[in-house]
C-alpha cells in the first residue's frame, strides 16, 4: 500500500499575529504641506460724525431813540387824530338827537290829537233839525259824535252804498245828497263823510 503523508497546514492565526507584531512603516508625502489659511481681518468700523452746523445769530440793531422834538409831534398828531374823531361823534350825536326830539314831539301831538279826539266823540253835541229827522230822533237832542257815526256806518251797509271798485267811496242817495250837499264832483268817502255831518252838530 502506498504510503500518505498527512500534511499539516499552518494555521493562518499564526501568520496574522506575526504579521501584527511587525511595525508598519508609514512613507513620508512628498506633498508639500498646506500654508496655513489667514484669518479674515474686519475692516475698521470708521465713525462718521457729523458736525453741527453753527447757527449764526442775526444781530439786531437797537433803534435808535427818539429825540423829545420826535416824541412830542408824535403826540401831537395822536391828539389831533382824536380830536378829529370827537368831532365826527359830536355831530352824529347831535344829529341823533334832533332827529330824536322831532320823534317825540310827533308822539305827543298824535297822543294829544287821539286823547282830544277821543274825548270830542264822547262829548254830547246837540243835533239840528236836519240831522234829527235824518236819525228819527226828536229835534234839539243830545247825542255824542260816537253815536251819530255809527247810525250813519249802519246805513251805508244798509242801504248798500259802497262802491262796487272801490269799497272806500260812498254813492249817496237823495237823502244824502240833501243832508250833505257836496261840492259838484266831489267824492265822498268812508273818511270824509265826517266832515259833511259835524256841522249838523252844536257843543
């Protein structure tokens, strides 16, 4: 029989651990080293101050004082400008007041006329023949003014006596006619038909 030769074969744990034990040996670069990078510098931070400008005063020039001649005509023309004005208020014054006094005097005699009117018309009269037989009142009798007009404004209305265009003019009748015998075209009217009877009536 042939014979066979057993064949050990060495553990590769030996040879890693012997390969472990030897120092490794690191090949220097040829690559130049890196210069080393500078840091950036902050620009200086430059303060800009603004400088004020200087306000510059005007200078007032101080007037110079009025002389005592200066003062004088300046109260001197004060005093005339005020004179003036007293003047104008003076005469407005008395304008006012005349104007004023001439109201009042009208007021009086219209008071006067109105209190002497009044008491005229509350007066007994005595009323004439004419005007008694006109009124149906026996001759010779007393009747006030007052009276005597309201009998005739009751027979205008009566009688119808107004105008048709004018309400103010009077058509009279014979009756009238007779009583007041008016002038030749005279208009007679609510007014002045007074005129016509006052002197049918005595004090």
């Amino acid at each position: 029989m042939p014979t066979v030769k057993k064949v050990v074969k060495k553990s590769s744990k030996g040879t890693s651990q012997k390969s472990g034990s030897k120092k490794k040996v690191s090949k220097k670069s040829t690559t130049p080293a890196a210069e080393p990078v500078a840091e950036p510098v902050a620009a200086p931070v430059v303060e800009t101050v603004t400088e004020t400008p200087e306000v510059v005063e005007p200078v007032v020039e101080k007037a110079a004082e009025p002389t005592l001649s200066e003062s004088f005509d300046v109260l001197l023309t004060a005093f005339s400008e005020m004179t003036k004005t007293l003047r104008t208020l003076t005469q407005e014054f008395k304008r006012y007041h005349t104007a004023v006094n001439r109201r009042v005097s009208a007021l009086e005699r219209s008071s006067r006329t109105k209190t002497s009117s009044s008491n005229a018309n509350n007066t007994p009269h005595t009323v004439d023949s004419q005007l008694a037989t006109f009124l149906g009142v026996e001759d010779g009798a007393q009747m006030t003014p007052r009276e005597v007009f309201s009998r005739f404004t009751a027979y205008f209305k009566e009688h119808s006596l107004h105008g048709t265009e004018n309400k103010n003019h009077l058509t009279l009748d014979e009756t009238l006619q007779g009583l007041f015998s008016p002038a030749e075209n005279a208009v007679v009217t609510v007014r002045n038909y007074r005129k016509y009877v006052t002197p049918h009536l005595t004090a």
